[in-house]
C-alpha cells in the first residue's frame, strides 16, 4: 500500500483517528507517520458559520454557470494563422495564437463565461491602441468636417472641429504619460 | 552578473526586509504578454523563438542603460539541470521554463525582485516579487517593466479581450497576483480544506508553496486570482487582499484558540521542532518543513528564542533539494541529502542563537 499523505513511500504505519465521533483508519509511510502522529487536537470550530463568512464576502455569485455545449458545426474550422482547430485548441486548452480568438469568436463567450468573471477585458487599455483608436475617430471626423464644409453647414463643422481638438489634445495627453 | 550570483544567493536583497506579519511570507505579481502576429511558443518555429529573445534583449539593453534595474540574460538550454531545479526553488523560474530543451530564456535583475521568462507558455511574463503582503508595490514593478517593453514591443492586445494569452484562463489583464500564507493552526486544526473550497468559489486557487501539485509542505500555501477577464487590475489586486486579510484574521483567531485550550502540549510539540532541527542528523524535506514550520509558529507566539523571519525563510528556501546540493557543492544521493540538510539547518540556527546570546535574556520581549 502506498502512503495517503505523500502518495510516494510504502505505507507500514496504521493511525487510527477519530472523526467527527467516527472512527477511521489511515495509512502512512514511517516519515508522514512521525508528522501526523503529534497533532491530534480536534478543534470543534463551526465549519458553518465560516463558510457564511465567506460566503458573505463580495456578494459572490457563482462562477460556475450551467452552459450548454458549444454547437460541434464551427468546430472543424481551423485557424488560418497556425492551423489549429477548435478541437485542437479542447484537447489543449492553448491557442497557437493570438488570431484563434478571432477565428473561434463564436464558441469563446461560452468558454470565457465558464472561467473567467465576463467576456469582456476591463482593465488596463494599451496606450498605442488607445492612441490608434482615437487617431482613426479624428480621421473619421475629419471626413464629415470636409462634407459639412462641402455642404455649406458650418454650425456642424464647427462642432465637429471642437470634437476633433478634444480628440487631439487627449492623444497628446497620452504621448505625455507614455 | 553571471549565474552563480543568483544560485548561491539564498538571501536576494528583496527578502531582506522584515514584514510586519509573521503570517504572509511574500508576495508574487505576473503579467503573461504576447508579440502581435506572432504564434504563441505552443505553436512558433525556433526562429520565432530567437527572434522574440532578440526584441525583447535589444528592449531591455536600453532599459539598463538608463535604469538601476539592471538585468542579466540567461538561455535555458546551456544551464545544467540542478541549475534549472535552483532557479525554480527560487521561484525566479518557473517549472516549465526549466524543462525546455531548446528555446527559453530569461532576465534577472540583480536583487532577483524582477524575472522576465521568454518563450514560456507565453512570449513574455514579466514577474515580481516582494517580502510580505505588498500586492501594490510588486504590480508597481512589474507595470513599469511591462510599460517600458510596449514601448518598443506590439503587444498581441484586442479592445474586447485584452491581453491576449495562449491560455484562456490568462486572457485580459494577463494578471496573476499572489501571495504566501504559513498556516500552520489552520491547518493542524483541520479548516484548510473548507476554507479551500470557499476560496475557490470566490475565484482564488490555493496551492503548495513548492510548486504546482505539491502538497502543503511546511503549511505553506500560495494563494492567487483565478479570474484575469471581466475584471480591473485594481479590482483584482483588491478582492485577494481581502481574502488574504480575511484569511490572516482566522489564523490569528485559530492561534488564540489553540495557546487557550492546550499550551503545554502545544510548547511541547514546538519546542521538539526546534530540538529537532538544531540535533537531527537526518532531516528529509518533509520533516524540515514541518519542524520549520512549527518553529515559526513557536517564535511568533513567543513560545520558543526569537529567530528572525530572514533567517527562518532562508531556512525554508535553502532546505530544497537543489539548494541542498549547491551548498553541498556537489550532486548528493537522497540519504546524503538528508544528512547535508540536517547539518546546514543546523549551522544556520546556532548562529542565530549565538547572535541572540549576545543580546541577552532581555531580547525576549522586544
Ligand atoms: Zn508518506
Ligand atoms: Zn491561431
């Protein structure tokens, strides 16, 4: 028999314990035996009135959410940037990049609800892709300034302008920070 | 700075600090992050590989140009194994970094606080670590690493995923936080496992200190964020300080408890640790960890000498196999091992308590 605790050494020490008024039996290598022979304190402390500790913590809210299995018809579609497939990425549990996600957008919400706390990141917002974001908003803009402007509707065009500074001193701001 | 400084270093200068809590041990800030375009290290060529080592070295030579943090660079593959095993002990590396053949490398800096690994499962974690609870201050470090690489490196990063990782349990912030807890009445009092299946429905994993899949060894246990998408770094870093303070007021609670109800047994049994440790002639590693365990626990409820937490880490640190046989100076069978530990321990203990007979009797109640 091999020794419960370290699962490693050969088991020759019975301890016999008592557990919540039961008896039981365990079997543990000489070594783990020494460890476990000392402590024998039964500390009768409420596991219930700790798990409404925690419990109570954050409002948590589970999760673990029951989801039914993504549809098997996506499945076979491979990625076109390393190949690999949704069955590929199951079997595991890595993608081979970082287009897989593109490629597997449909069964990835199911997945990421199943682990992660939502599907959508929250945090920290790389400053170039905020930059390049807000670059293209301005060139978008810039666009209608040029139709109103075209259009003879110069209230519009002067909003849009005002947008377009605003937009263009946050991207300063941000060269700023970096 | 050339390896050996990092292999015989037990005592790097970020664990030198003496925390305020005898509980938390330390603290350890991930950030997993990935080049754009190109395939993740589970699918890229080899030269995918040199390529990502060679961005992320000219990046990190400008940042030692101009930055105290000076790192050093290493390649996996021409480290001999025990070298590999130490640096894991260390936890400078991680496990799976250390059992690559051919790619994989890393960045150290000199007071070992920050590690870069390249070519993990990731391209790059940047990680960083801190004595005591310090979640602020090691995210502190390894933001500053992680802004000052996306200076010169695209990071593969999306407006609705974040930070994209080759695990999905990493996408989003890419953040791993987590800190060491020594929970020896806890433990002993058999609370461990609810307290455990509580924090994982909380979104915390709780594992041994010594790497993945080990057992509580020394009642050490790591506990971390599970959940990387949906929520803010800050919010993250946050709800594990919560559950670690919550954590730290049980134990202390569970230690109250335990000196009211049997203080002799308890003495006892602490003071034959300290026996052990300081007369043993073979100490394997599980009962090194135990009795320093138990000593810890001893000198806090001031119980046994007061030893220093430096020295009682140093001691959980140099007690690994590796570390053994570095000290050593040279490759030991298991029985030597053991023997070698008991003798290490020891010297390091008797000269903790020869500091302490110089000061005096008096010192008890500092
Ligand atoms: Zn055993
Ligand atoms: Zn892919």
């Amino acid at each position: 028999m091999i020794c419960e605790h370290c699962k490693q050494r050969h088991a020759n020490v019975t301890v016999t314990q008592i557990q919540n008024g039961q008896q039981m039996e365990r079997h543990y290598c000489d070594v783990c035996a020494a460890q476990y022979h000392p402590f024998q304190f039964e500390m009768k402390e409420e596991p219930a009135s700790l798990q409404q500790l925690m419990t109570n913590w954050f409002n948590f809210v589970p999760i673990l959410k029951k989801e039914n299995v993504a549809g098997s018809t996506a499945k076979t579609k491979a990625c076109p940037t390393c190949g690999n497939t949704y069955r590929q990425f199951l079997k595991q549990v890595k993608f081979g990049c970082g287009d897989c996600y593109k490629t597997f957008s449909e069964q990835l919400p199911q997945l990421l609800e199943k682990i992660q706390a939502g599907t959508k990141h929250v945090g920290y917002v790389e400053e170039k892709h905020l930059k390049e974001k807000i670059n293209q908003q301005i060139s978008e803009l810039r666009t209608l300034q040029q139709q109103a402007i075209t259009d003879e509707r110069f209230e519009d065009a002067a909003k849009l302008r005002d947008d377009i500074r605003a937009l263009e001193s946050k991207v300063e701001q941000g060269e700023e920070h970096a | 700075m050339n390896i050996e400084h990092f292999l015989t270093n037990a005592n790097p200068s970020w664990m030198q600090y003496e925390s305020d809590s005898d509980i938390v041990i330390s603290t350890r800030i991930r950030l997993a992050r990935n080049i754009a375009n190109v395939r993740f290290p589970i699918s890229f060529t080899e030269q995918d590989a040199e390529q990502i080592e060679h961005q992320l070295m000219n990046a990190l030579l400008a940042i030692n140009r101009e930055n105290p943090n000076r790192f050093s660079y290493f390649k996996v593959k021409d480290m001999p194994q025990l070298q590999r095993q130490i640096l894991v002990e260390k936890h400078l590396i991680s496990p799976n970094l250390a059992r690559r053949q051919k790619i994989g490398a890393f960045f150290l800096t000199e007071d070992e606080s920050i590690s870069i690994l390249v070519n993990e499962e990731d391209h790059i974690r940047i990680q960083s670590l801190a004595q005591g609870m310090n979640l602020q201050q090691a995210y502190g470090e390894a933001k500053k690493v992680d802004r000052y690489l996306s200076k010169s490196i695209a990071y593969a990063y999306e407006d609705r995923y974040g930070y994209l990782t080759s695990c999905p349990t990493n996408v989003g912030t890419g953040l791993r936080a987590s800190v060491m807890l020594h929970l020896p009445v806890l433990t002993m009092t058999k609370q461990m496992n609810a307290l455990i299946q509580m924090m994982t429905r909380l979104g915390m994993v709780v594992r041994g200190i010594y790497g993945e899949g080990s057992d509580n060894l020394g009642n050490v246990y790591q506990i971390s964020n599970q959940i990387t998408l949906g929520k803010s770094e800050e919010v993250i870093l946050q709800e594990l300080e919560k559950v670690v303070e919550q954590i730290i007021q049980k134990e202390q609670l569970a230690r109250k408890n335990l000196l009211l109800r049997a203080p002799a047994v308890l003495e006892d049994r602490l003071s034959r640790s300290l026996g052990t440790l300081k007369y043993a002639k073979i100490l394997t590693s599980e009962e090194a960890a135990s009795c320093l365990s138990n000593v810890r626990l001893g000198v806090s409820l001031g119980l046994l000498e007061p030893i220093s937490q430096r020295k009682l880490n140093e001691c959980m640190l140099i007690m690994q196999p590796g570390l053994i046989q570095q000290y050593a100076g040279a490759t030991l069978q298991s029985t030597e091992r053991d023997m070698y530990r008991a003798k290490l321990l020891q010297e390091k203990l008797n000269e903790q308590t020869r500091n302490n007979g110089e000061k005096g009797e008096d010192s008890y109640d500092v």
